[in-house]
C-alpha cells in the first residue's frame, strides 16, 4: 500500500513539487529506440537532403563528433575560457595507468591537493553518458574503490561537490551567424527522497512512495546493504545522487522560468567556450531566484550533441511535444552542421564516430555502480 506526505521533501532551493495525479508518463521509461525511432527517420531523410549523414556532428566544430559520443568531458572543460570556466566546478583528470589503483591513491591525493580539491568531491569517467558510474566519494578509501573499477588506459573526472543542491538542466543553441544564442528548454531536476516515520525500513519507505515504488528496480540495488535499516521520523534519505533521469531523478518543465536575465548569463558563458552552439548545461543554483537572475550558477557538467531537452522527461509532457521536441534538437543539428560546412569544415568520417562508440561501450561496464 503506497502513502504520499502532503509536502514532500525537496533539496533545498527548490520549489516545491507537487506529487499529486499520476506519478511518470506513460513513456518515460520506453527503451531509447522507440524514442527514437522518429529522429532515425528523420536523419535519414534530413541526410539525403543534404547529402551528408555525419553532417550534423559539424555543430559543435572544435569537438570530435560535436560531443556525440565517446569524447572525454575533459576535452570539452579545457576548451572554456574566462567567465565559463570559472563557472565549471574545479576538476582534475587522472588516468588509470597503475596495475593496482591504491598505487596510484598517493598521486591522486597530491594532485587534489594542488588543485585544492578536498573530500567529499565528485568522481565520475571522462568519458560516458547518462549519469554512468557517477559516485560521491567522502575519503581516500571510497576513492580507491571507485578508482578499482576503472580499466587501464581510462579516465576519471574528481571534481569539487557543489555548494548548492538545487539543479537545472539548460538547454542553450546558438547559429553560427547570430549574435546571441537562446535557451530553448529549462528543466528543473528534483532528487527522489523518501522521509522516515521511525518504524518504516528503507526497503518499506520505498514500496510505499507512489513513484518510488514503480521505479524499485533503480533504488533497492542501490541500497541494498541499508534496505532494513529503520529510518528516524522526519529524516529525509536521498535515494540517488547523480541527476540523472535513467537513474530516478524527476524532472519537471521550467519553461516558465526563463528569464532574459537568465538567458543573457547563460549566453555569456557559452560564449566563453570557443566555437560552441549546442548542448546542455547541468547547472547548480541557491534558489528559484539566483536561477532567474543567472547569478551564483555552478556549472557540473556540460552535455553535447547527444543532450536532450529534459522538460520532455515531465510526467505532463504528452508524448507528441517529446517527439516534436527530439526532432526540432537533430533538426537543428542538421541546421548547424549545414551552416559550418559552409565555413570551410568538413564533417568526420562514420568510421571515426564507431570508434568513439565502440570506445564508450567497451568502458561504461567497467565503471562502478552510479550514486
């Protein structure tokens, strides 16, 4: 039997979230080829049209694939320059070269110290998508484990935790030709949450949320060593940490939210990044506010070619203003990537784009489980 507080817990910052009607759309969590069997039609068709069926990973030029697929994150965070990159949040690179990863624990720690990163801090693989393999590491010995899973020759992002909870994703493009770029979707994304009453056990909590309990198969593996464990009355257990949508997380649409303050901040740090017109920002902000006025922003992450306009994920998003959605995105890939060959680059060959897909599949089932 499920039961729905009247308020439930949300991150700090955030507005509250109404639980009330039905808890996913009935598409939410389709396979990503029935999602995406339009945008495969309409590649082909768009491809024919324009005689090229790589052009659209042209959009973002100065990126191998335009981000696609199979590109380190840290290429991306390099590439940023003044106010961008003082936006992302610290980060280090440090390469799996050890036969043994707590080998390499006493450079790693050295490194996070020049680069005055301390625990807990974020650490998550340079290359891979999704939230995959995202963990919270509070100490040497978490960061060791994680390392462990990591194969020889691959990468891994420690990154500074965000001071802030709240979290949105921005949707940002802009034409090669235009002055401003725009943000064409808000998404605000809510961790999933569960409050104790001093008698229930996680693994009950869980089963009696109404969203919760349809989405089991993502949490309880996840927890499974604290599943009987009676949580106090009041106290709210974060049951993901990655925000990510595959892993639990709730998105809701902010549309509403955008404001010109916020797209002109938003457009000022994307063009701090070289030759940039499409993708996504993860973003962390204090309050509904700071969000409006673009002030304070903590930028996690920045998402490419593959990014999705994540108000399509709002349990209130009918099925056709997501499909209308992913094909206006591809659309618009096919629009950039037309606009850049006409300024003398040439789209990368299919052979490169299944090796950087084949890079990425062969890394993600080595990664540790995602937080």
């Amino acid at each position: 039997m499920t039961r729905k507080p009247e308020k439930p817990y949300v991150s700090p910052g955030m507005p509250q979230l109404d639980t009330s009607g039905k808890t996913t759309s009935f598409f939410e969590f389709w396979p990503a080829w029935a999602m995406y069997f339009p945008v495969a039609i309409q590649w082909l068709l768009l491809s024919l049209r324009h005689r090229s069926l790589m052009l659209p990973l042209l959009a973002n030029p100065k990126l191998p694939l335009s981000g696609m697929v199979g590109v380190a994150k840290s290429e991306l965070f390099e590439q940023a320059r003044g106010q961008c990159a003082e936006t992302i949040l610290p980060w280090i690179k440090v390469i799996r070269t050890a036969p043994f990863a707590d080998e390499q624990l006493p450079k790693i720690v050295q490194a996070m110290e020049q680069a005055n990163l301390a625990f807990p801090l974020v650490a998550k693989p340079d290359i891979g998508c999704r939230g995959v393999g995202v963990k919270l590491v509070h100490n040497e010995q978490e960061l060791a484990g994680a390392f462990r899973h990591y194969p020889a020759g691959a990468s891994m992002l420690l990154q500074k935790l965000a001071k802030h909870e709240a979290e949105a994703g921005v949707f940002y493009v802009r034409h090669p030709k235009a002055e401003q770029g725009k943000i064409v979707s808000l998404a605000l994304k809510y961790m999933p949450y569960v409050v104790g009453d001093g008698r229930s056990s996680l693994k009950e909590l869980i089963a009696q949320d109404p969203r919760a309990s349809e989405l089991q198969h993502l949490y309880l593996p996840r927890h499974q060593n604290h599943l009987d464990d009676i949580i106090p009355e009041g106290e709210a257990f974060r049951l993901i940490f990655a925000a990510s949508h595959s892993r639990g997380a709730i998105f809701r649409d902010a549309n509403d939210l955008i404001t010109p303050e916020l797209s002109a901040a938003i457009d000022g740090l994307m063009q701090d990044l070289p030759e940039f017109y499409y993708g996504r920002l993860d973003i962390k902000f204090a309050d509904i506010e700071a969000l409006q006025t673009g002030k304070g922003l903590e930028i996690v992450e920045i998402n490419s070619a593959s990014s999705e306009s994540l108000h399509i994920w709002d349990r209130a998003t009918p099925l056709r203003e997501a499909v209308r959605s992913l094909l206006f995105q591809y659309r618009t890939l096919f629009e950039l990537g037309a606009a850049q060959r006409k300024r003398g680059f040439r789209p990368p060959r299919l052979r490169e784009l299944l090796r950087r897909w084949h890079l990425e599949r062969t890394l993600t089932p080595h990664y540790p489980e995602t937080d």
